[in-house]
C-alpha cells in the first residue's frame, strides 16, 4: 500500500471531501466546507515528495521533475478513487486529493429538481454546467451521464481531466477518455469524438477558444453536448463564451447561443442546517425565445428578470433557490446568505440565526 494511502483511509472514514498535503504543516481535510488540521506534525519536504512519487508512473514523474502541474486519479488499495492536483510551492510539494464516488450518483441521489432530468431528453443541443472549482459540477454531470446511460440506448463519449466517476456501460455504451493519456487537448478530444458515431459528448472543461468552438459545432451538428465552466451565473457563461472567440465570430456565437444553447445551470454547495453535509444549490436558466433575443440584441443583463418569472417552467435565480432552502430549514442560513447576490432578504433569517433558542 502507497505510505499517502493512509492519509486517504482517515479523510474518507471522517466524511471529508477533499484532502490536503503540503509542506510545512500537518495534512488537512475539508469538511462541509471547512479546512481542518489532523493530529500529525508538520510535513517536511523530502517526506511528502517521496509520498507522491509512490503513487505516480515514471511518465507523470519526469513531467512533475520538469516543473509541471499534474492532475491524475489515483486509486488506493480499498478500490477508493481520488482526483490528485500535484504542484510545487515556495516551501515545497503540495497534494489536492478530491474523493471521488464508489459508484455513479443519480439525480435522486444529489436531490436536483427533477427539471434536470428533462434536460436529458433532449437529442442536439448544448448544456452548461457551471460554477466556481470543487462546487460539485463533476458530480452533478456524473448523475446527467449515468441517467442517460441507464435509460437510453446511446453512444457517450465522455472527455475529462483526469477521468473521475468510471461508468460501466448499461443501456448505452460510455467511452471516458482522460486528457494527456488519451488525447492531446479536448478541442482535439471533441474533434476525434465526433468522427465516433457519438449521440452524447461530454466536455470536461471548455477552457479555451478552440474547445468552445468545437463544442458549439458538435452541438449545432445534432449531438448532444454537455461541458463545463468556471462561471458563477447563466449572464456570466453567456459573457464567457461570447467573449472567448474573436470579435469577427461573435454574431455567429450569438446566433448558436439563441438556438442551439439549452440551459445553464450554476451551483453552490452549501451547509444543510441540521447536519455536516452541504448540498447543491442550483441557479437554472432554460432558454426560451425572449432569453434568445436578449442575448442577440446584447442585452444579457436582463436575463435574471425572466429567470425570476420562469419558476412555472423550472427556472430560478440562485438568490431564489437559497432562500427556499432557508425557508424550508434545508439550509445554514448564514452559509446559504454567504453566496447570495442581495443579501437583503436574507438578514431576518440571519439575525434569527444568531438568536438563542427558547426553551
């Protein structure tokens, strides 16, 4: 068994969705959310080299000597997967090991609204899954996959960075491909998948022009096409991905947008009230003709009216669906006001919060 394994064992037994590794202070696991040091000393630099190095292949091992970033996954000896980042800092190695789910989550599992799942019926088109890094966007399309996997007869190409969830193919058939072993960037990732009979591609990270525009032709040429961004709103990966192509190509953009785009959905994960355990939050934008003629005649900013009035059809703003949660006591109030844009409706619940229990 690798020597860091078990620092992994003591991070799943404790809950922990994320553990941390680096030099000069002892390892740390994050809890619902929160950094949380272990019993142990502090972590010297030739120690947690050796650590990392145990559990690399000799290639990934040249890459990290040259001074690269590596992300990998990792499996321990109890079959437990793990999303690894390595880097290097001014005092030394540091280690990110993200746990990753035994089996696919579902929908169900993950409590998203069931308008989610209506998203998976559709055959071409784009889906965005958005949010800012270790909000649960990887799980959440892990869910979207497995749900398509278990009741449709398809063809998922899967392209990730490194590969998380391994599905087993059920109804459809799924090919996960990992970046760096696989393929060289997931422009080319998504220009192989469609010279592969696909029906559904999956892109990891549309990180990139040439991504997104491979991405938007998939789309347009009848797939159907999830990808992700670092984005914290539906104005915002709208804005992300107008302005991540030329100047020259943004009518066109906008065009793809108004007809082939189908939905974001931006998340959270925030602290439930009653328990350790956070959940997603989701802000859901369902494109309709008005949101279509908003974005063609560049007035993205007035999209969070009609996700404010589309409630009767599945959309909601972030600010709505937190305070839902609150007003359901699903939800930490404090945590849930933290990610909201106007915090104005949330004092009451915050000042309430703060007050002690009546006995």
């Amino acid at each position: 068994m690798a020597r860091i394994d078990a620092f992994l064992k003591l991070g799943i037994a404790q809950g922990c969705s994320d553990i941390h590794l680096a030099v000069g202070v002892p390892p740390m696991l994050r809890m619902s959310g929160d950094l949380m040091p272990i019993r142990f000393r502090d972590l010297g630099d030739t120690e947690l080299e050796s650590y990392v190095f145990e559990i690399m292949t000799k290639a990934q091992a040249e890459r990290f000597r040259s001074g690269t970033d590596l992300d990998f996954a990792h499996v321990a000896e109890d079959g437990t997967r793990f999303r690894v980042n390595l880097f290097r800092k001014e005092t030394g190695v540091g280690a990110v090991f993200r746990a990753i789910p035994m089996s696919a989550p579902t929908l169900a599992s993950l409590n998203l609204p069931s308008v989610i799942g209506k998203l998976l019926d559709f055959h071409q088109g784009m889906v965005l899954v958005t949010g800012a890094t270790g909000t649960g966007k990887s799980t959440t399309l892990a869910a979207m996959i497995n749900e398509i996997n278990m009741t449709r007869k398809l063809n998922i190409i899967s392209l990730e960075d490194p590969v998380e969830v391994v599905h087993a193919s059920q109804q459809s058939q799924v090919i996960q491909r990992e970046l760096g072993n696989h393929m060289p960037s997931f422009a080319e990732g998504v220009r192989a998948a469609m010279r592969e009979d696909p029906d559904v591609i999956m892109v990891g990270e549309m990180r990139d022009a040439d991504t997104i525009r491979m991405a938007m032709t998939a789309a347009e040429t009848g797939h159907l096409v999830f990808g992700t961004l670092h984005t914290t709103s539906a104005v915002k990966s709208i804005d992300r991905i107008i302005d991540a192509l030329p100047v020259d190509e943004r009518e066109q953009t906008k065009s793809f947008l108004a007809s082939s785009l189908l939905a974001v959905v931006t998340q959270v994960l925030v602290k439930r009230a009653e328990s350790r355990s956070r959940r997603a939050v989701l802000e859901i934008m369902l494109m309709n003709r008005a949101i279509g003629k908003l974005i063609q005649t560049d007035q993205v900013h007035q999209i969070p009216s009609q996700l404010q009035t589309g409630r009767d059809v599945g959309m909601q703003l972030m600010d709505q669906a937190l305070l839902a949660g609150i007003q359901s006591k699903d939800l930490d109030p404090v945590d849930a006001a933290s990610y909201a844009l106007d915090k104005t409706a949330f004092q009451r619940f915050i000042t309430d919060a703060d007050q002690p229990a009546k006995s």
